[in-house]
C-alpha cells in the first residue's frame, strides 16, 4: 500500500511519501527544491539527473526520517551546503 500526504514541517510543505516494501519501507519527504530519501534510493542516481538529494538509512515513518542524521548527500545537495552528520529537521528549510 502507497501512503501519500501533503505535510507542513517548521511552517513550511512537503509531500511524504510511504511504501511497503518487504522488510522496511520506502520513504521520500519532497520539498519544492530537494528530497529526502530511504536508503533504498541512491545518490548515483539523483546526481546524474542534477537532484538535490540526501539520503538517510534506518528510518521507518516521518517522524523517525525528520530526527534522523543525513547519511549521504547529493553533488547539489553538497552545494546547498548539506553535510553528512547534520539533522534532517535542521536542513529541511534548504529543501522547501
């Protein structure tokens, strides 16, 4: 089953996206400049087609996807200034 809903986070909207999958589900929070995806998502993919892209690992709903730390960044991403490490709550305003 898909679950799509529009979401507001710190003022600003976002379309979240939830998949079940096999044994963790597929999530993508998508702003109007950049996403945030699941580990099963790649960044080789969202660099060749010049995505703002960061990429999280060992998420299972929103909640748990805004409290993680970024596992990987994108080349535009990078160029916004988004850095491995950094909370996901602290960089949405970059990709709003």
């Amino acid at each position: 089953m898909i679950q799509a809903e529009s979401v507001e986070i710190g003022g600003k909207s976002f379309e979240f996206m939830r998949m079940a999958m096999g044994t963790a589900p597929l999530l993508v929070l998508k702003g109007s400049r950049g996403f945030v995806m699941c580990g099963y998502l790649n960044l080789e993919a969202a660099n060749k087609l010049g995505e703002v892209a960061v990429r999280v690992t060992g998420v299972s709903d929103l909640r748990s996807m805004t409290e993680s730390r970024v596992a990987g960044v994108s080349e535009k991403a990078s160029a916004l200034g988004i850095k491995e490490g950094q909370k996901v709550s602290e960089i949405l305003g970059l990709l709003a």
